[in-house]
C-alpha cells in the first residue's frame, strides 16, 4: 500500500511517526515543505526535513525539533564572537547541517542528499523534498516582508501576517519522484500542518496542486485545529489575521475541493456537520498526539477513512 | 617596536604568548603558515593561524590546539551519519571555522577575516596569514603524495617523508602587510617551528624570502630541535628523512644566510661554535616553554639579541 503524506514540521513528524507504526513504512513517501530552509552561517538548514528524520529516527528533540539532548556549546561560542545566537542550532544537530551543505556544495540535488541522510538515519520510508530548487517562504508583515525564520525564530511569529508570498514558485521544478507520489498513491494525507506556511508553499510548485486534484488514491486532511485553537505554532494567528474562520471549519474550507476526508477532533464534532456541507466526508476522532498510543490510533482511522 | 614572527603552530603559538608579554603587542605581527589549511565537511580550517589566535587569547586546548575544554558531540554525530571523525573538530572550535567560512564565502580575504577574529578576540598584535591564496602543503611519501592533513593527522605523521612541494607557491600573493612586516620591522623572529612544513611554506610565498633577506632589522630564530630532537611534532622525523642532521645545528644550516641570530637550548651549547662557524651569532638559553615565566624569559632573550 502507497500513502503519501503533505507534510510540515512538528505536527507532520508527529503524525508519520504513528503512520509509520501501523502500516508499512517501505510504502509511505513523505513531501516536505522546503520553505523555511535558509542559510544559517553559510549552512543549508531544512527544519522540516530534519524534523521529519529525527522524529522518524526516533531523535527528536524535547520541543519537537533539533536533536534529543543536545548541547549549545558552539552556539554559546558564536555568541562569544559577537554574533546574535537567535537560532538555536545544537552540536549535533550542526553534524546534519554540515553533512547536508557539504553535499549540496558538490553539486547534489537536496533530493538526494535527503534521500542518504533518512537511510543513514535508519528510514525505511522515502523523504521527499517538495522541490530541489530555492522555494523560500516570505511573510509578509504591516512593517514589511520578512523571510520565514525572521518571521518565525527571530520575530517568535509575532509579526501580524497579512500575506505569504513564494517567489520561487514559479520557477521551482517538483524534485524527481513527487508529482507520482501524490498522484499515484493509494493515499494521500495531508498531515496535521500548518495550511498557510507549511501546505500552500507544496500546492505552489507547479504541478503538485494538480496531481493531488487528479490523485489516483482518496485524499484526506487532518485539522491542525483544534478547538479554536492550533495545536502548535502560529496558524490560529495567521489564519485570524488573513481574514479566516480560527477552527477546523476554517481549515476545511481551505482544503475543500482538494480532499475527500476530513479529520477534526472530537471537540470539535459540533461542526462536522458544517464540513460535510462542503462536500467532504468527516471522521471525528481523538487528534492530540501526545502519546505514541494516540499518534498510532489517529494514524489508524485516517487510514481506515481514506482506503 | 615593530617585531615580526614567522609563525607555524604550536611552537610559535607559546613563543608569542611570552612575546606579548615582554613587548607592546601593538608593535607585533604575526606572519602564518596556511599550508594545513584545509576543507574540513566544506568548513575553511587554518589550523596554524587558529592555534596562535586561541594561544593569544587564552582559550588553546590541553594538546596546545582546539578550544580549551572542548566538547566533541558534533563529532560523534558526524560519526552516527558514518563520516569517519579523523580530524577532531571540537564543538566550541567549529564555531571559529564556520565564522571565517562563511566570510570567505562571502569574498572577504582570508587575512581581513583573520584581522577581525584576531580582533573578536581581543588580541592587540597583527595576525596575517602569509597569503590570501591557496597554497597547500602536499607531502611526498614512498607511497605517494598526501595532502598535510593526510599526512599529519590522518596518518599520524607516521609516513616517511621524501619531499615536500608547495604548487600554489608560484600564484601565491603575499598577504597585504606581509612583505611591510617583514622587511621594515626592527627584529624579525623565526618562531621554533617546523622548518620545512612550516617556515618553508612562508619562504616560498613570492618575495617573503627576498624580504627576509633584505630586512632592515636583526633577524633571529629559535632552534625547534632540542637535544638532538623536536620539542613537538615530526621536524626530527622529516629533518632525518630528508638527510638532515637531526639537532639544532641542523636547523641553524637551514637558516643561514637568511637570519643572523640563532637561539640553541642550552642542552645544546655545544653545538654553538659550530653554528657560529655558518656566520651566526648565537644565544644560548632555556628555550623549554613548559610555564608562562619561561616564554617570557625566551623572549626577552631573543629580544635583545635583536635589537
């Protein structure tokens, strides 16, 4: 069985980890958001990869980020060089940086480079970034547009948004494997991410907003919110200050005529109704990932809703 | 004051600590070897102009290299992804290599980001790399060419060395300052260092020779041979297998002609007319710098045999 997951950061390595558990993980190929990848001292840091592996790997860290345990210790001294240590990259987690930029340098796709580094990580399943090219998510804010980690790290996403712009679009090419992995799939999941900053810049590289419209496979969505409120990150405030409903409704309203299923929390039953008003089945279940118990039973019943 | 030092590692390192003790070190610069520099995972490392700065600063590690106190979690990550960790690069000293790459890559001139990170690090003496160009050291063996490191690290110095080329010598430019710094200083000051991959290199810098030749100011070095062997490193082992006579007089055959104070341990002292016999005065003295009184001592010594 084929399932292939749109994917963000935290809240996407949470869902593939119980995914991974209850079906095959040769079978399931993972699209990443390349969006907020940025140079970091020169190095090429792809959060939501690397979210994505060390989740999967079992080496997260204690926020959902970086590598378990990390130390500080070059960050601390970078600092005593006079630079502003605003991004907190640990010591081990500067390893994947400087594996990752080292090949990247030498000319490798970052597809490739990824594809070694969740082998080496010990992956079975396949790791895909969206594109291969420079796809860079702006903010755009009442003081002017910021890159996303300025925005996000930096701001701590405190900027008001009132837009998202993905100027390498355009020109951005789906790295090898993508387009057939959504619309080939005998799933395709659209993980509990952020829709604005983590799922639109995916639709936004050409040709991937229409393989998941012809997909071959069901198509389901599970709410990153949930009641009212986003389980993680900014997207209750970017949602708000873009204009739209805060609440799965809101969330379903946005994917509605890319996806067939729609997965809202039990909180949240009392809208069911309202979505499927928009021509989506539902499923009502637990979503709160707090336990590798839960991550596996809401990784169960999408399944079940969407095969 | 102007006082020069032809530097390698080590060594030189401990010697300037005392320089910069007995004189202004505004009036001090120092003039390094770049012949280790290497790519370390895509990072700019220059071992002997890092092994000066931390020196001067304080922060040298245990062995006389690195960061003091150091921690190693990078590395050991590096090594979870499968990259064999031979050239240990601690955690606090990745920072230094990724502060200066990302400048070079930027196209800043590796002596103008020497300058700043000597200044990050509040020395008050000139730091210059000799050249801003490549200009590796290749190390000939019975087994054919290494790179230094290979050489040095990799192999542990453990290879027979039949010769030594420095290819980029000939499109070398010398550093801005260099050739000021060694032509109009009042005492120019061969550092105990390894003759052949360290001073040599610096020799072979167009017009750094021709510059030492021609100085206005006294010229002095101090013998890295003591009792018949190096205080530090393979300068015995190369000097022997390149059919030198492995002591302090050996080293002062080198030089001649090119310095006119030649500074011999006093285990040596009997070797001093004969080095006197090459046209060279000679200093006899404790040149052991095992504490902070002796590298003051040395270099006071050298000092006035000066100037």
């Amino acid at each position: 069985m084929r399932i292939t997951v749109l994917a963000g950061g935290v809240g996407a390595a949470r869902f593939l980890n119980g995914l991974c558990r209850v079906a095959d993980p040769a079978g399931v190929s993972v699209v990443c958001n390349v969006g907020d990848d940025f140079a970091w001292h020169g190095l090429h840091v792809s959060p939501d990869i690397d979210t994505v592996i060390y989740t999967l790997a079992g080496l997260e860290g204690e926020q959902g980020w970086g590598h378990r345990g990390d130390s500080f210790a070059m960050l601390d001294e970078l600092e005593a060089l006079g630079e502003e240590p605003w991004f907190r990259i640990g010591d081990r987690d500067v390893a994947t940086h400087l594996w990752r930029s080292e090949r990247l340098r030498g000319g490798e796709p970052l597809s490739a480079v990824t594809a070694e580094l969740a082998r080496r990580r010990g992956l079975r399943c396949r790791v895909l970034p969206v594109t291969d090219d420079a796809h860079p998510t702006i903010v755009a804010t009442p003081d002017g547009e910021l890159s996303f980690q300025d925005y996000f790290v930096r701001g701590r996403a405190s900027a008001t948004v009132t837009g998202l712009r993905f100027p390498g679009a355009a020109d951005a090419r789906p790295a090898p494997g993508v387009i057939e992995a959504v619309a080939e799939a005998d799933a395709v999941i659209v993980a509990p991410s952020n829709p604005f900053v983590s799922i639109d810049p995916l639709l936004a590289v050409p040709g991937v907003r229409e393989a998941l419209e012809g997909a071959r496979g069901a198509r389901a969505a599970v709410s990153p919110i949930v009641g009212g409120e986003a389980v993680k990150g900014p997207a209750a405030a970017i949602m708000r200050s873009l204009g739209h409903e805060v609440s799965a409704l809101g969330v379903a309203r946005l994917y509605a005529g890319l996806i067939d299923v729609f997965v809202l929390d039990e909180v949240d039953a009392a809208l069911a109704d309202a979505v499927e008003a928009l021509g989506l089945r539902t499923v009502v279940c637990e979503t709160m990932m707090t336990s590798a118990e839960r991550r596996e039973a809401l990784a169960r019943r999408v399944l079940e809703a969407a095969t």
